[in-house]
C-alpha cells in the first residue's frame, strides 16, 4: 500500500504525538532518573516539533482533569478513541478527536499511577528462634527489640516508615518525626506512633498492643473492609482480634511488660497452663500438662525465660508436681499421689 504525502504528515504528526505522550508519562514518575530527564531535554530541542506536541499534551492533561468529570466528555472520547480517522482531513481530526482521546487515554493511564504513592520496598526482615532476643538498630535512631520466636520485615520508604510484624512480640523504641510516621502493621490492624515505645505481640487469635511511653493510634479492619480506630496514652493497652474488633482500652500490669525485655516473667496467681505456654515460647522442649487436676493450678513467682529447669525445680519443690521426660523435646508434669 502507498501512503499519499497526507497520510505520511498525519502518520509522522502523530508519531511525535506517541513520543510526546510517552515522554510525558515517564516524567510524572516520582523516580525518574535524572539520565532520563536529560534525554528528554534533548529530545525536545532536535525539533520544534517535539516542543510544540509536548506543549500540547500537557495542555490536554491539564483540562483532561476537568473535563473527565462530564460523564458527555467521556462518551465523546470513548467514541474518538474507536474511530478511526479521516484521511481527507488530517488537522480536523488531529486535533478535536485526537485531543479529547488522547486526553482520556491520559487521565486513565496516568493518573493512577499519579495519584497511587510509590511502592513500599522490599525490606529487611529480622528473626529470632525460640530461647533467642535480638536489639535491631534502625537507620532513623529508632530501635526494635525481638523477644523470642519472632519476626519482623522493616521497609523505610520517603513516605513511611514501615515494620511488618508476622508473628511473636517486640518493643519498639520511636524517634519522633511527624512528617514521617512509623507504621507497624500486625494482623488486622495497624499501630501508628510518632515519638513513642511500645510493645506489639501477634499470635493467631489476636495482636496485643501496649505502650509505655508518648501516645498511639491503632486501626483494626475487618475482613468486609470496616475499620475500628482507637488510640493510646502511656501506661496502656488493648487487644484488637483478626475480625478487627478492638477491646476497650485497659491499664498494664509495667512489671509484667518490661519483664521479657530482661529475660523474666513476672507471674501474679497464672493458671498453670498459662505458665507453661509462655515458658515453651523460649524453648524447643516443651513442656505438657499430663494431669487435667494440674489446670487449675495458680503460680505467681519471678521466672528466667532461658531457665526451664529452674523452673521445673520450683514447681516440684513448691507445688504436689513432678516432672517426666518423655522424649528428646517433650517433658509432662503430673500431679503427686
């Protein structure tokens, strides 16, 4: 097929309109290299051309904004952007229809990835195994501390900072910045602080929250998409669960808080039970209740999270309870008759 001198001007104008639109996009990306800017410069200067549609497309853009809105401009576009052109007619068609298209085309393609903020990146994650805590320095001055068997994937962005909390506790130390908030996000909910130190343990009914120092503010969302919100002073805590229900707000036991951050646990009247799944958390050998009458058993006392035979020594000496290897990993306890 031969394309008359018409057919080629509509086809090159139109090539430089492609080139312009394309420029134009990758301009209004926030990472952008700077390589890339000036290729475009130089672009834009081989040819007054390229200068004129670039000069349009950004005038497009600019009322694009507005005219989407008028659900009759749309129609028009939509139909522009089927029809195919006008070959006896060239700047007629290049310029109304092209226009009105070229200015859906650009709302559509453009302003999603205008509007969306940039992906958070990838992360470092951070893990500790059962019986193991780890202080994990930040690059802001902020600091996390992981209690046993946790783990957390640390994603600093311009916009954010960010920490996923996937399962276990840790204690985060914030350096207060306003325009840069740290986000933790834990199960259904998440915890925004600005200059605070609070605790975070998700397990997988639940996500505790309590803080020690400055404020919080929590938002929970259930699997339909409704939120709860809730927010925190020092020396408080809550509870949200995974179909984002918040509990009220209730004041911490502080002891019984910084204990773990010093290897203890604090236990004021636990049920037995309770004990011992806090202890198994920091080690491999895990011990089970083999007694049912054992259940009710109350414990109060200070226990090293590191030190399970002490602790089997104290039950044994305190409480009617012996104790009975009974693998490499599993030790039961049972009532004295």
């Amino acid at each position: 097929m031969v394309m008359d001198r018409r057919d080629t001007d509509v086809a090159t104008e139109l090539g430089i309109y492609d080139e312009a639109e394309r420029w134009f996009v990758h301009l209004l990306e926030p990472d952008c290299p700077a390589d890339a800017r000036a290729a475009f410069e130089r672009w834009l200067a081989a040819d007054p051309a390229h200068a004129a549609a670039y000069r349009d497309i950004e005038q497009l853009w600019k009322q694009s904004k507005d005219a989407l809105k008028d659900p009759a401009v749309m129609a028009a576009a939509s139909r522009a952007l089927l029809r195919e052109p006008s070959v006896r007619s060239p700047k007629r068609w290049l310029i109304p229809t092209f226009a009105v298209g070229l200015a859906a085309l650009l709302a559509l393609a453009i302003v999603p990835r205008w509007l969306a903020p940039p992906a958070d990146p990838a992360g470092i994650a951070y893990t500790t195994a059962a019986g193991q805590q780890q202080a994990v320095k930040l690059a802001d001055g902020s600091s996390i501390l992981l209690d046993t068997d946790s783990k957390v994937v640390v994603r600093y962005s311009e916009r954010t900072r960010r920490v996923d909390l996937l399962h276990g506790q840790a204690q985060f130390t914030v350096q207060g910045n306003h325009a840069w908030p740290f986000v933790v996000h834990a199960g259904s909910g998440t915890v925004t602080a600005v200059g605070t130190q609070f605790q975070v343990r998700l397990d997988d009914q639940a996500t505790d929250v309590a803080l020690l120092k400055g404020k919080l503010a929590i938002a929970a969302q259930s699997p339909d998409g409704a939120t709860q919100d809730a927010s925190l002073v020092a020396g408080q805590a809550l509870t949200y669960d995974q179909s984002g229900h918040i509990t009220p707000v209730h004041p911490i036991d502080l002891q019984q808080a910084q204990g773990w951050t010093q290897g203890k646990l604090f236990v004021h009247d636990w049920r037995l039970p309770a004990l011992i799944a806090e202890m198994n958390r920091y080690s491999d050998t895990k011990l089970q209740i083999g007694d049912p009458s054992l259940q009710d058993v109350h414990i109060s006392g200070v226990f090293r999270t590191n030190d399970q035979q002490t602790l089997l020594l104290l039950l044994q000496q305190g409480w009617p309870i012996h104790a009975r290897r009974i693998s490499a990993t599993q030790i039961e306890l049972l009532r004295n008759r």
